[in-house]
C-alpha cells in the first residue's frame, strides 16, 4: 500500500500566495488543500482534518487569531502562521493561542518545508508521564532524566522547565507560557529567570544532549526545544 501524502492546508486570501504554496508543497510530496479564509479553514478542519494548517493572520471575514483559537478548542495538528506581521507582540499572541510556529512573510521555501519537516516529525503526548526523544528519557512521575545511560541531576524548576521545553518540542514555548507552566501565573512578567535556568540547564544536561539537542532563544519571544 502507497503512503498517503500528509495533507496541508493553506489558508490566505491571495491566489497568488496560495497558488505558489501549492506548487512548493506538492513538489516537496505534500497534499495541499486550500482556504480562502477563516471560517472555511475551520470548516474544513472540522470536516476532513489536515495533517498540519498553514495560516495567514489577515484573513477577510475573521482574524487568524480567532481560526487558532477555534482550531484549538477541539484539533492539537500543527500551525504554522505565515505573515507580514513582524512585531513580536503578533508572534507572542499567536503562539501564546496555540500557534506552533511562526514564519515571516517573504520566507525561503526551504525554511518553510524545515519548519514543516519539524512540525510533523514529532508527535509528544502533551500529559505523558514518559518523555522519550532520542536518547533523553524523562520520567516525570519518578522526577528522573537520563541522557543514555547518564542520570542527570535537576532542580525542580530545571526539570519543570525542561519537561515543558520537551513536551513542544520543535515550537516555540513562549515567555509567558513557560514562566506560568514552571513559576505559576504571579511570576509571568519575571522573564529573567528563564534566561539564568536555561543556561543552568543546558550546562547540566551535558555534551552529548549538545550533539542531539538545542535550546535554542528566540529573541523577545521565548524558547525553542529542537532536535538537530
């Protein structure tokens, strides 16, 4: 039996932006569907759900912003926001909705089909209480982390934090997310720490979690756990 191609669904308003995403994907061995706006995107998410969405955030009838959130409210596939928009406050807000990553407007084509490749490689229970990427095991119930064979020794904010990064793997976790998932809602704005722990964490976690692994900083924006 063939493999079916993964299906993507392209939702922007302009033919052309569509028509180019379409020949991109189909050539890289996707299957492109495409929405002219947003409340065609949920429909069709509802009908035939896509493997992963790539999204427009200025959409004719209602705003990406609010596809995500109705997206969300029901489907965990991927979201790729594809926009003009370069304000960090946009990036933050979409991904804070539940966007998993965010590209700017104009992108090579082979960013894009990384950030896909990336999207749809990893598929982590969001409440698994066992966490296994490579060669990282984490077992959240018996606070445990191997590297191979190598028991790694965390705070329990370090192991908070690297659960959280480890639980999105490939998409960005932003700054509020992991400073209210680790530190609780009162310390959200207390951005500083997260750059003291992850330094921490990255030390502690070794150099062969370096040749698997990165944490990668998105400026002004959050964190990135990725797999090389």
């Amino acid at each position: 039996m063939m493999d079916v191609p993964p299906r993507v669904l392209i939702v922007d308003d302009e033919e052309q932006i569509r028509r180019f995403l379409t020949i991109t994907l189909r050539t890289a061995g996707y299957e492109p569907v495409q929405a002219v706006n947003g409340q065609s995107a949920v429909d069709q998410c509802a009908e035939h759900p896509p493997a992963l969405i790539l999204l427009d955030l200025g959409l004719p009838d209602i705003s990406g912003h609010e596809v995500i959130r109705r997206i969300r409210a029901r489907f965990a596939m991927p979201i790729i926001v594809l926009s003009v928009r370069s304000e960090d406050a946009d990036k933050v807000r979409a991904l804070d909705e539940g966007a998993n990553d965010y590209v700017q407007k104009p992108f090579s084509t082979a960013e894009l089909l990384a950030r896909i490749r990336a999207c749809l490689r990893v598929n982590v229970n969001s409440v698994a209480q066992i966490i296994e990427l490579c060669e990282l095991h984490i077992d959240v119930d018996a606070h445990q982390v191997r590297m191979g064979e190598e028991q790694i020794h965390l705070s329990k904010k370090e192991f908070d934090l690297l659960v959280a990064l480890a639980r999105a793997v490939g998409r960005v976790c932003t700054h509020r997310q992991l400073m209210e998932t680790v530190w609780g809602p009162a310390h959200r704005e207390d951005v500083h720490y997260l750059r003291i722990y992850i330094g921490q964490l990255r030390n502690k976690l070794g150099e062969k979690f370096k040749t698997l692994f990165s944490i990668d900083n998105e400026q002004g924006i959050g964190y990135r756990l990725r797999l090389l």
